[in-house]
C-alpha cells in the first residue's frame, strides 16, 4: 500500500515537471542538414569554436572519415600539432584552468545532442536555439548573457560572424496574477554587425548541429540502413511462414 501510495505521488508530478520543461524560452526546431557537406563544415566549426574549451572523448579524427573527409584533409584542416589522426577529439585546455576562467568545467559535447532532448523538443533543437540566442551582457563575468540558459557561463564563441545584439524586454502585468508585471522578452536589437548576415550564421549554426547530432551516434545511418534490411527480411520470413503453415494444414481443412 505504502508503495502504491508513493507511485501515485511520483505520476501525479510528472506533468508538473514536463510543463517545468517546456515553460522556458521556446526553442525554434532546427532545420535537417544531414548531407556531407553540410557535416563537414559542422566539423569544421566544431575544430575552430568548440574544441578550444570542450572536449569529444568519444570521437576519433579519423571517425570523420565517414562524412567525407579524407586523412590527409583532417591533417591539413583539423587537427592541432599535437593530435593524431587516430586520437580522441580532446581538449588541450585544463579542467582547473578552465574552471578558474568559467566557473565550471565545459562539459564533454560527444552525445550532447541526444542529452538535451526533452519534452520541449530534440537535442537539435536545444542546440540550435541555444547556440543562436546569445546577447551581450555586461552584468556577466563573461559580458554574455543566453535566452535559453539565463547567467550561462560560457561566453559567444561565434559573436564575429554573427555579431553584437542585446536582448530588449517590457514589463507587461501578468495575466495570471493581477498586480504583478513580467519582464518579457521582445526581441535582439543589434550593435554590432558580424562577419556573416543572420541567414548565413543560421545555416552556419544549423551544420554545426548537424555534426553534433551525426557525433552523438555516428552510426545512425547505418543502423537506419540496417533497420529496413532485417524489417524486409522479417516481412518476408513471415510470408514463408504463412504459406508453409497453409500448406501443412490444407489436408487437415
């Protein structure tokens, strides 16, 4: 009964909690930029931006080879002096450094993109509205500040190709609470302009999501390729089946 009791409990939070997920900054879906192209420059992107303060443990260089790129453009194009095509996408920054500079260790990025999918959309998703929704914020360490993670610590690794903008609200009254005001979000107003227009930083920051959800499981492709093989080969064991067993019983009919 006493466990019966606490079942009960935990299911009648579970709403609660998926609408704690989903009542944050809205996240935009990200557009499909699978094609090898695209994943190149999403590896690309991840050498220059990302692999200065994170690490993908889980990756080897010569992994990218599946998208593409031949081993001596990895040599040529993204590997560090002391890197090895055979050797994991690591970090050449130290956890205590990194630490004392952020305030936290940058987390390991090698199946970020399934680890932020959640009721309120896919790990893509998350990444790709993240990664474009930095605003200048000169009450951050950092001096940036994020929509969907308010007082982020990591600071805009891209704000030259996308530029400066900062984040406008309103005060507008509460529609649930009559008195109370809520700072809205209404919008970026930009400073600076960067490097890239806001469309090609958003395909930008598309391919690079791309080639975060391709690291998190580089072998989705083939398990997909796999699936519809055994899903044929079962469809037509099974039509075998019928026809043998229509045929051992037809002298019993």
């Amino acid at each position: 009964m006493k466990f019966a009791k606490k079942l009960i409990a935990v299911l009648a939070l579970v709403p609660g909690l998926a609408f704690a997920a989903e009542g944050g900054f809205p996240l935009e879906p990200a557009p499909e930029r699978s094609d090898l192209a695209s994943l190149q420059n999403g590896a690309k992107l991840f050498v220059n931006h990302c692999l200065n303060c994170h690490s993908a443990s889980a990756m080897r260089y010569n992994r990218l080879r599946d998208i593409g790129l031949t081993e001596e453009q990895i040599k040529n194009n993204l590997l560090f002096s002391q890197d090895k095509v055979g050797g994991m996408m690591t970090t050449a920054m130290r956890p205590d450094d990194a630490k004392t500079w952020f305030g936290a260790v940058p987390p390991d990025l090698s199946v970020m993109a399934r680890a932020k999918a959640s009721p309120s959309g896919t790990g893509a998703d998350y990444l790709y509205t993240y990664l474009r929704t930095f605003y200048k914020d000169d009450a951050r360490p950092t001096g940036w500040n994020n929509m969907v993670v308010p007082n982020v610590a990591m600071p805009h690794v891209m704000w030259q190709e996308q530029g400066v903008r900062q984040a406008k609200f309103q005060d507008v009254p509460d529609p649930h609470e009559a008195g109370k005001t809520l700072h809205k979000f209404v919008g970026f107003e930009a400073v600076q302009p960067g490097t890239m227009t806001q469309q090609e930083f958003d395909t930008a920051t598309a391919d690079l999501v791309a080639y975060l959800v391709w690291m998190a499981e580089p072998a989705q492709d083939t398990r997909k390729k796999l699936g519809v093989i055994v899903l044929l080969f079962m469809t037509g064991f099974a039509f075998l089946a019928w026809l043998l067993n229509k045929s051992y019983w037809k002298e019993v009919k």
